[in-house]
C-alpha cells in the first residue's frame, strides 16, 4: 500500500494483485486477514476473493489469472504490485508451469488416503530426492510429489526441469522480501488469531461447514478453518482451538519466513521491517 500511494502522489496508477494462498478465496475474509475497502484506501486491488472455496485454486490457476491481469494492468499504463506471501505462486508465475500430465484419479483418491507417514514413506522409496527435500508432515506436498511419481512414471523435478509459460524474462521485477524479528512476528501471529476469533472467524468457519465442502479442499484446510472447525462440531474446546490455531500460524509463519529467506534469488532485496527506505528502493518506478 505504501508503494500504491506514493506512486498516487507522482500520477502513476498501482494496482495490487493479491498473490496469497487464502486470500484468494470468498469464503476467507476474516481468516485470511483479506484487506476491506477502508483498508484498500481507493487503491485497486485484484485477484482477492476470486475463488469460490468450492473450486480449488492451484499455483498454475492462479498464474494464469495473475498474467491475465498483469497484462491488463500494464496495457493501462498501470504498475502491477503483487503482494502476498504464498512463495509457490509467485515462483510459478515467473519460472513458469511445470507440465504434469493429469493425475490417474484412482491413483490420486488412493494417494490422498494414505496417513501422511506412510505416504511419506512411500515417497521416500518412490522418490528419495524429493522427499529428502520436504518436511515429514507437510502432506499436500507430500501427496502430490507421490502422486505425480505413480500416475506419470517420472518424479516431480522431471516435470518441473520443462517448466513453460513464466514471465520473468519478460518483465521488470523490483522485488522486496520482508523479514521481521522472529519474536515480533511469533507476537503478532498470536495476536492475530485472537484478533480472529474476535472478528467473525467461526462464523466464517460455520458458513464453511454448512455447506459440507470436502476436507480436502484447501479453503477447509486453510490456518484456522480445522482449528476452528473441531471446536464448532465439540472436538474440543473454544480454548483448546486458539490454541490449536495460534500454533498452526506461527508454523506457517516459520514455513514461510524460512522459505523467503532461502529461496529466492540472493539479489532479491530483504527488509527486516515494512519501514524500509521505499522512496529510494522504488526510485526508478516512483520517478520516471
């Protein structure tokens, strides 16, 4: 936003284009913390509650949509500003889609039955590569790299070595990675489920259940939707779901915070706080 308005004041049109994971679905407002119209201070935004949570938005979904929208934005004379911290989506858009043929849906229902420590193990024998480079518990990645291996024949980093459509030869980039202090950002992760849960969050999460959408979805697999969720059907307590949920946003938030700090290329710019010198970081697009 800071980007958005200083660019306001030279007579240049930002638009932000949500890159998050849950900010791009309807139904996830409170939970994905989706910016409302006080918040966007007349800045046009693009891509947030695209989705219907009935309709799965994948990486490659979203990067289609995003170069649609880039493209019209740059076709307006406009500055796209994408913002959002799910790194998948912005590696797609700019490295491009791996082609994986469609999955065998027989394999893919058996795969996605599996507990996530036998899937592991199955991967581990099945593509050591790729599971050595994921975390043991991370099961929609897990489930995937298994199922690409057993309804394709090749591993996940086959597919991923042609990977066809990314944009990053063709554009600008002026990215800026935002790192905070580890113990700021743990207070603030707890600060914002309860902010939550304050806010609407179960009846967010109510509206979900009541329309009996699969777990597997995931808009129901969303930081706070099953936390939430066990204690609107008595699984456990209201207690018992803030702390169920604090502990899941902090480790997304240690997820996520390890993975921009490691994968990004290292002339990517990082900032241990949001005050960052923008005027000066963002001089050519801001003055010419």
């Amino acid at each position: 936003m800071r980007l958005a308005l200083a660019l306001a004041g030279q007579g240049k049109r930002g638009v932000v284009v949500n890159a998050d994971s849950a900010q791009v679905y309807t139904d996830l407002a409170v939970l994905s913390a989706r910016p409302d119209e006080e918040e966007m201070q007349g800045v046009e935004h693009r891509l947030f509650g695209a989705w219907d949570g009935a309709d799965a938005c994948s990486a490659a979904d979203w990067a289609l949509a995003a170069k649609r929208e880039i493209a019209d934005i740059q076709a307006g004379s406009g500055i796209p500003i994408l913002a959002g911290g799910t790194g998948l989506y912005i590696h797609t858009l700019l490295e491009g889609i791996a082609p994986v043929p469609e999955i065998d849906p027989a394999i893919r229902e058996a795969v996605r039955a599996l507990p996530v420590s036998e899937a592991y193990a199955a991967l581990q024998a099945e593509d050591s590569e790729r599971a050595a480079a994921l975390n043991p518990g991370d099961s929609s990645r897990i489930a995937r790299a298994l199922e690409v291996v057993r309804s394709t024949g090749k591993p996940l980093s086959h597919w991923q070595q042609l990977r066809e459509g990314g944009i990053g030869g063709e554009v600008t980039l002026h990215p800026a990675i935002i790192l905070p202090n580890r113990e700021q950002l743990y207070a603030r992760c707890d600060a914002r489920f309860e902010c939550m849960l304050e806010s609407g969050a179960a009846e967010e999460v109510e509206a979900l259940l009541s329309r009996s959408l699969s777990p597997a979805l995931p808009v129901m697999r969303a930081i706070g939707v099953p936390e939430i969720a066990g204690w609107l059907t008595g699984k456990w307590s209201r207690e018992e779901a803030f702390v169920r949920g604090r502990q899941a946003t902090r480790n997304y938030a240690k997820r996520q915070y390890t993975w921009f700090r490691r994968q990004p290329p290292g002339n990517w710019a990082r900032f241990e706080s949001h005050d960052y010198p923008l005027e000066r970081y963002f001089e050519r697009i801001l003055l010419n």
